[in-house]
C-alpha cells in the first residue's frame, strides 16, 4: 500500500496545483481563439478520396510548421491540379511561438466542421488565419472584402478623428508585414499574409486603411478584413475584444479546455484505481472500499475546482 499512498499523493498534489494554472491558460488561449470569420469553397470532395488525403497532409504541415515559424505555405502535389492541395497559416506578428502553434491547431481543428468536404475554406481567428483550396491563391493579392465591422459612433469629434487617422496613417508607413501602434486613447494594427511582396501589401493596407477612414467614420473601433490583409482600430470607447466588438461565434473554449482536463484528470485516476484494484481485492472488502471512496471524492472535489476556477476566470 505504500506505492499506492505515494501516487495518491502525487495526484493531490497535481490537481492542486491545476486550478490556477487552468485559470492563466485559459486566460491567454481566449485572447487569441476568439473567432472573426470563415468561409468555405462550393466545390466538394469526396470522402476517402485522394484530396481528403492530401488535405489532411497538408493540415498537419500546417500545425507543426506553427510551432517554429509565424507564417508558412505549403503545397501537396497529386495525380491532378483537382487532387493538390495548397494552404497557408499566419499568426498574428505579435505572439509567442507556442501562442501561435496553439492558434493554429485550435483552427485547424475549427476548420473542419465550419466547411465539411469542401474544397477550399479559410478561417480567421484573433491570433491567426488559414487558408487551403485546390485552386491555386499563394502568391496572388486580393484585396477582396471579407468582413466589414464599425463600432457604434461616437460623435463628430474633430480630434478624436485627426487622432485616429493619424494612427492609421502611421501603420501605413510603418514598413513590415505586421504592424502595430497608438497615440494617446487610439490603438491601431495591421498585417499582411506572408505570400504577398512587400509592395502588394503596402498596397493592400493601403487599401483596408482608406476603407476604414471612409466606412467607419466616427466609429469607436473599426475592423476591416481584406483576404489578403487587415487593418483594425480602437479607442478607449471600443477596445479589441470579443464583447466589445459583438462576434457571434467563439467557440466555449475555455469551457472546453476544462472539460478536456477534467476527462484526463478522470483517465488517470481511472488507470490508478485498475492497477491496485486486483493487489486491494486480495487483501479484503474493506480496503477496496476505502480505495473507491477516495477515489470517488478526489474525482468529485477536482470537478467542483474546475467549475469554481472556470467561473473565476470569466467573472474575473
């Protein structure tokens, strides 16, 4: 019984030490998962078909490319032009590394169910965007719209709008393929997808920027998505966040972030109790009692730790 003591001891000690944990990373995960949009191609694939198979190649280059690089593309030849498989990511210039992979793999997973057997899909959330079709794009700008958002108005403010638009021009001459800044109650940023050259992207936040100026106004924020680009802002009166700007789909990550460790946490003490359950039922009833009953309350009081912290970190 002496291993047994020791590993429930080493269990209460993990589970204690997960609650604040699950609060940080739940924390860091929302401010980069939140959902912008997404669309899918008209064109179909059929299941098991030699593009499923390319496509899942390519998905999974995507995810680990993340975990070292902000942007990649990638091409996965087949038989024919209908069967290739060409995708890119790109996290926002600003993240962390594991920030980005995590990015990218929570869309990647997203992207699936938002676009089933669809030839193409593309899926932007906070902290990155991708994009896969079987009809060639790397390489080519598009300066289409895909989402146009304004805030609510603020008013006829003369400075507040010199001060905005000084921001934004300001993110126009920056230079790079990311680009953020502010002055006093104003935030801007901008970016580019990797596969542009440098002046196609000037040129598409050239682009964003203008329709920014001119479609939002006196609006407290403004997002403005181009396929090839973006350029948002924000004053004090509408910062970048997923209530603020009134998203409609964010997915319950972190509710299902805890469920996820609350499923582990289960596996685990599933396994322990399986390994001493045939050593406990040899040396009598009593034993194997108390090994389920404690098994039971440390399995209850670790779900009863996720809700409370899962609600700490929404309410706090």
């Amino acid at each position: 019984m002496a291993s047994l003591r020791n590993t429930l001891s080493l269990v209460f000690c993990l589970l204690a030490a997960t609650g604040p944990w699950l609060c940080s990373a739940t924390s860091a995960t929302s401010a980069t998962d939140t959902f912008v949009y997404g669309g899918c191609s008209q064109q179909k694939f059929s299941p098991a078909s030699p593009y499923e198979s390319n496509l899942n190649s390519l998905l999974t280059s995507l995810v680990n490319s993340a975990t070292y690089s902000s942007y990649n593309n990638f091409t996965i030849m087949g038989s024919s032009s209908s069967d290739t498989a060409r995708g890119l990511f790109q996290c926002r210039g600003d993240l962390s590394m594991p920030d980005c992979a995590t990015c990218v793999a929570r869309a990647v997973s997203q992207v699936g169910p938002l676009c089933p057997y669809t030839c193409g899909g593309a899926l932007q959330l906070a902290g990155c965007y991708i994009k896969y079709d079987n009809v060639s794009f790397l390489g080519q700008e598009d300066k289409t719209v895909v989402l146009k958002k304004c805030g609510p108005s603020e008013g006829y403010n003369t400075e507040g709008i010199s001060r905005r638009d000084a921001v934004l021009t300001e993110l126009l001459g920056g230079g790079g393929y990311f680009r953020a800044g502010g002055s006093s109650d104003v935030q801007g940023m901008g970016q580019c997808v990797g596969d542009l050259t440098v002046s196609e992207c000037q040129d598409c936040l050239g682009t964003a920027i203008g329709r920014l100026k001119n479609d939002c106004g006196t609006a407290v924020f403004g997002d403005m998505f181009l396929t090839k680009c973006y350029a948002r802002y924000s004053t004090d009166g509408g910062k970048y966040n997923a209530k603020s700007h009134n998203y409609k789909t964010n997915y319950g990550g972190e509710r299902t972030f805890a469920i996820i460790i609350g499923l582990l946490a289960a596996v685990v003490l599933l396994i322990i109790f399986l390994l001493f359950l045939r050593g406990v039922c040899s040396r009598g009833g009593n034993q194997l009692f108390f090994l389920a009953l404690s098994s039971i309350l440390i399995l209850f009081n670790f779900f009863h730790n996720i809700e409370n912290t899962h609600k700490h970190c929404i309410l706090g």
